[in-house]
C-alpha cells in the first residue's frame, strides 16, 4: 500500500512541473510562509457550502489522498466536461483537455490556496486555459481550421448565474452593460472566442471590438467593487 | 503616472482571463506573470471574479474511458481509488458502488470520519505502545498514519537525549530520485522544522534543541537529498502527533 502510493506521488511529481496552465500562480513557496499546516482545512466562511467540500478534497488530494482525487473526478469531471467541450468544440480535444485539467490537479493541488480563491474557480481556471491552449494550438498547426458553430445559450442561462453570492454580484454588474456587449462577454468566456473570432462572427472592426471587450471589463470591475 | 500602467495590467489580466487572446498573446501573459506578481494577483482576481460565468455552460459527462486514463497519467490504479489496496478486490467493487450511489455531502462527511478515525488510531496505538513492557520504554511516541486515514505506517518513539526512533511498520519503497523527509512541527508553531532524511528501513535522529514535543510529525516525499527550501515541497505522506514526554523525561 505504501509501495503504490509512492510509486504514484513520485511518477506525477517527475511530471508536475510540465503543467502549463499558470503553475506559478498557487505556488505556496512563492508567498511568504507563516501558516503551513498539512491539515489546514480551515475554509473561508464566505465560501458557500459547495465550494467547502471542493476545498477539502483538493486539500487531501494535495496529501497524495486518491479517495479524494476520486471523489473529486466524480463531482467535477461533467462539469469540467462541459467546458472543455464548450471551448474545444470537439469530443478528442476536449476529452485531452479535462484530462490534462485532471492530471495537473492532482500534480498541482499542493499549490491550491483556499486563501486566494475558490476551489471551484481555481478548476474552472485549469480546464479553461487548458482548452484555450489546446484550441489555440490546433487552429494554429491547422491554418483555416474551422471548429464547428455551436448553439447559443438559451435566453434564461444568465439565471444560472444567480445559484451563488459571487453569480448574484456578477449577474447585477453583467446587467449593466448593453444588452449586445454582455453577450459578447459572457460568449468571450463560455466559447473561448478570441478578440479575431468576435470580430469575424460580428462583422464588427477588431479595434472596436477590443474597445468593446475592455470597457465592458472595466465597468464590470469597477460595479464588482462596489 | 503608473495609474495607467495599472489600469492596463490589470484590463491584460482580465482579457488572458476572459480568453479573448490568441495563442502568442496568451503565452506572452503566461511568461510575464511568472515574474510580475502585480499581474499573477491581477489574474487571480479576475478569475475570482468571472468563474461564476462557467455555471452558464452545461455540464456533459467525459467519456467513460477518460477516468482509467487520468489514473493512468497520475501513477494510481483506477481501482486503488476506493479502498486501501490491501482490500479485497470485491470489497474494492462493493466500496466503490457504494461512494458512487453517495452524494457529494455524504462523500464528504466520509472523509471527515476517515480523518477522525486516523486520529483515533494514533492514540489507541500510542497508549498501547506506551504499555507495552518494553526493557526501554520511550519517553513518548508517535504512530504515523497517511493524513486520509490507512494502516500505520510508522513507529516514532522518543529515548533520552533527545532522540527519536523511527521504525517502519509496514514494507516501504521509495522511488528513485526522490527521499523522504522528517518534519517536526511544535504544538502552536506555524512552520515546519526539517529534522533530516529517513530511509524505508527506519533511523533514530536527535532532535535539534528548538523542536520539542507535543509537536505534529511528518514525513514528506521529497526530491533527492531533501527539500532544497527548508519546507516541505513534496506531498506529506505520514503524519501523527507526538505527546509531551512523560514526567520522568528528560525534555
């Protein structure tokens, strides 16, 4: 049993520094250490409850804990499905890039910081740059790949939002901005559509779109921070 | 002056973030974020921010072949997942449909009992080595355990002068190019103390005057020759506390 578990850690810690989706970003050695504590389970209060859960599977995954990893593939891996597929538009890419989320999850979960964010987040951040890489490459080793159109969000998916304190703040601000720019944003994130592709999809200049893109952005920090 | 500097770092973040920009312009953001922590932060935040959006995308599930493959990549069996490999294999099954018929909350709650029984076994298995009559009783010990739970794996007994006894409980293999680690954390310390190298078979080592008990022990998997930062950078493996020394000690 100690056999396997070394065996795993050992070939995923040869590998964990090949991630490539900001692996600096939660390295704990990169901030001042005052509070290590391999159990330190304490959870923003402010957190909700599912989040919680995800925080303290990451935690034990960050321990080698492969119950945990387990558990935490049976919550997330549909979710994380369903972006990657979003993005990548395709069932093989997709299918590498939730691996890849997954595989540096488990290498990478000592870097998770409950302090800096939120478990949900910190995966929706790994699969997405994953896919974003993934697509991106391809369309970049195949000059005129075309991935295929996909359906828009049905009209009441912003509701969705509205299931979380920080979707609740998100969908006020997103409600702000002209009707057209917030599904520009929102399709920007779900779709991973570059500045180039809402430009072509829209018939709309690239240097207006981009301005677009920005001010949206700054409008909806400054009501976040409100 | 920098007002703007900053506005347009941050609004750089939030477009690497929102995933509007193109492969070299992603990895331009990547690469400069590794050494510009306003960036990295500005990025964090922004992902903060807009992850709720992910809600709006619907779920799908993978394909059924993608989690032997995950396994796979990671060094763990697909089936290792459920239950200590020493189960047998139909326990194994059993577990397994059984965690998967519980939601996540029961999932959880599962865990925190594993936790709590890991801490039982340390201190059933402590008292009972403490009363073992043994020529050279320690002055305390320690039983390690995986911090999710599992068989123990280490015997730490304290003898005078400081030192401690590490003795394996169980067979223990350690990849090459990696080590493991010894750390001592005292109670109501923050930081972990390096206490040095322990190979598979055990060693006894004296502690440095600043790491006394009651003190949380761990054992980290670490690249050759140890943690080159003095803190633990690999998984800790083992863990278990170990109590103040008895009266007639010499800490």
């Amino acid at each position: 049993m100690a056999l396997l578990a070394l065996d795993a850690r050992s070939r995923l810690a040869s590998s964990s520094r090949t991630g490539n989706s900001r692996p600096w970003q939660y390295a704990h050695q990169a901030r001042p250490v005052r509070e290590w504590h391999p159990l330190s389970t304490q959870i923003s209060e402010t957190a909700d409850r599912g989040d919680d859960m995800l925080t303290a599977l990451l935690l034990r995954c960050a321990t080698g804990d492969r119950t945990a990893f387990r558990a935490l593939y049976d919550a997330q891996s549909s979710r994380l499905h369903g972006l990657a597929m979003r993005i990548t538009r395709d069932p093989a890419l997709a299918a590498d890039a939730t691996h890849d989320a997954f595989v540096q999850v488990w290498n990478q979960a000592v870097r998770f910081d409950p302090a800096r964010g939120a478990a949900g987040a910190w995966l929706t951040s790994i699969v997405r740059y994953r896919a974003l890489d993934i697509t991106r490459r391809r369309v970049r080793e195949q000059p005129g790949y075309e991935p295929p159109e996909q359906e828009d969000d049905s009209p009441d998916a912003l509701a969705r939002l509205v299931s979380s304190d920080e979707g609740a703040a998100l969908h006020r601000c997103l409600g702000e901005l002209e009707p057209d720019r917030r599904l520009l944003l929102v399709q920007a994130f779900t779709d991973g559509l570059t500045h180039n592709d809402i430009s072509e999809k829209t018939g709309t200049p690239l240097g207006t779109i981009k301005s677009w893109i920005r001010r949206s952005l700054a409008s909806l920090k400054r009501c976040l921070e409100t | 002056m920098s007002g703007f500097q900053d506005d347009d770092r941050n609004l750089l973040a939030a477009e690497y973030v929102l995933g509007v920009l193109d492969g070299a312009e992603r990895e331009a953001v990547q690469r400069r974020a590794d050494e510009d922590s306003v960036l990295n932060d500005a990025i964090t935040e922004w992902e903060n921010r807009l992850s709720p959006l992910a809600a709006m995308v619907s779920p799908l599930a993978p394909p059924a072949g993608l989690w032997p493959r995950v396994a796979a990549s990671c060094g763990i069996s697909p089936l290792a997942d459920q239950a200590p490999a020493v189960a047998p294999r139909a326990a194994v099954h059993t577990r397994a449909r059984l965690l998967r018929r519980l939601d996540f909350w029961r999932t959880t709650t599962a865990l925190g009992f594993g936790l709590a029984a890991a801490l039982a076994i340390v201190v059933v298995v402590r008292n009972s080595a403490l009363q073992t009559p043994a020529p050279n009783v320690p002055l305390a010990a320690a039983v390690l355990v995986a911090p999710n739970g599992g068989a123990p794996t280490w015997l730490a007994s304290a003898g005078p002068d400081n030192s401690v006894q590490f003795k394996p409980l169980q067979h223990i293999a350690v990849a090459s190019g990696k080590d493991l680690e010894l750390w001592g954390l005292p109670d109501g310390e923050k930081v972990p103390r390096p206490l040095g190298l322990i190979t598979a078979d055990g060693r006894t080592i004296t502690l440095p005057n600043t790491v006394k008990a009651p003190m949380e022990i761990m054992v980290s998997l670490e690249q050759k020759g140890g943690s080159p930062t003095g803190l633990p950078q690999g998984p800790v493996l083992w863990l278990g506390h170990m109590a103040a020394y008895a009266a007639t000690g010499n800490g």
